[in-house]
C-alpha cells in the first residue's frame, strides 16, 4: 500500500461500509479501501480493519462511540485521523447510522467515512457535499430501516420468507402508486395502532394473506 505523493487523491472522498452485527459481515465501497489505502480484495473489511487505521489516539474514543452506536441505535458524527501507510495523519468525518430491526435492536451499522484532508475554512462546496451525503445516509437508512419492519410484520402475519415480503411490498407500491417507503411505513404504522392502514394497501394485504391469518 503506497500513499501518493502530496496532496491526498482521495481528499474530498466519501466512502460507505456496512456492518452485519449477526453475521459480523462487513462491506467496504472502492472508495473507503483507497482512503484507507487497501486493495479491494487484500483485506476482509471489518470493524478491527476499519479502528486499525485510525489514529492511535482516537482509537479509543471512536471504538467506544460504535460500541454505543451498536448497543442503543444512536447515530453519531465523528471527526479523527486515520494513519496512511506513510505515517501521516490525516483528518476524517465518521457518520455512523445505525439499522434497527422490528422488535428495536441493532442490526447493522452503516455509515460513511468523509475525507477531511483539504477542508479548510471557506470550502463551502466541500461542506455542502458533506451535508448532501450525510442526508442522503440518513435519509437511506430510515427507508431501509421502515422497509425491514414492514418485512419482518409480513413475515410474521403470512408465514412467508423474506424476499416474498418484500415482493408484496413492491407489489401494493406498483398498484397503489405508492413509493415502497411509504407502503412500508403504513404498515408498521398500523401495525403499531398509531394509524390505520389506508383502504387500498388493506384491500391488497386481505387477497395476499392467508384467511385464517388475514387480521391486517
């Protein structure tokens, strides 16, 4: 892993990770491997890959801030260093929005790592990026997160696995004109007793499920 000379080639960069907290599963883009300066490939991404890079003194304060992350669901914004291969430091933003399943545990965490190293007072355009990719995460992960309730719900009310779930779910958005989102989020709403389920997403739920489990 060679550093490039002078300035960073990736300042300004976003990369994305995942992390399964079941599987101990982790995912990297293109992006946070050449920030990190790892060869997609050479190594597995993980959370000890991901607290390896980071400066020595940060270490622990960002190690305890995903512990925290993964044990309540609390997203947080981090800035610390990350150490290259030459031994140079160089700042980064840390967003970690956590995924909670249907009955309200952690089950991935999932974020984006933000390089700092040409940030400097007056970079508008580099601060406006960062808001636009933090909302855009933020955004993505409260889709996923009602997408994955509403899953879990149908499973449990059909009896039925995980992709045709989803199938239902894309199938009532096709028909009703709804973003999947949105049929998504009335379900767990209904689901919750906080609202009723609106006419035509009940209509379809009453002809998919079984009779005797058609209590939506």
């Amino acid at each position: 892993m060679a550093a490039g000379p002078g300035r960073s080639a990736t300042h300004g960069a976003a990369g994305r990770f995942r992390g399964d907290l079941s599987t101990e599963q982790w995912w990297w883009s293109p992006e946070l491997h050449a920030l990190l300066e790892s060869t997609p490939g050479s190594l597995r991404p993980s959370v000890k890959a991901l607290l390896s890079a980071v400066h020595p003194d940060d270490r622990a304060a960002v190690q305890e801030a995903l512990l925290t992350a993964s044990e309540t669901g609390s997203p947080f914004t981090r800035q610390h260093r990350v150490v290259r291969a030459d031994g140079s430091s160089h700042p980064v933003l840390l967003v970690c929005e956590p995924e909670v399943g249907l009955h309200g545990s952690v089950t991935a965490l999932t974020g984006l790592v933000l390089d700092l190293t040409d940030s400097r007072p007056g970079a508008g355009e580099q601060l406006r990026h960062l808001e636009t990719e933090v909302e855009q995460l933020r955004s993505a992960m409260a889709s996923r997160a009602s997408i994955e309730q509403a899953k879990g719900i149908l499973m449990l009310l059909m009896g039925c696995g995980d992709q045709v779930a989803f199938d239902l779910l894309a199938h009532i958005s096709s028909h009703t004109h709804r973003k999947v989102r949105e049929v998504a989020v009335a379900i767990v709403e209904s689901a919750s007793g906080r609202s009723p389920l609106p006419d035509d997403v009940r209509e379809i739920l009453h002809d998919a499920c079984p009779p005797a489990r058609s209590t939506v």
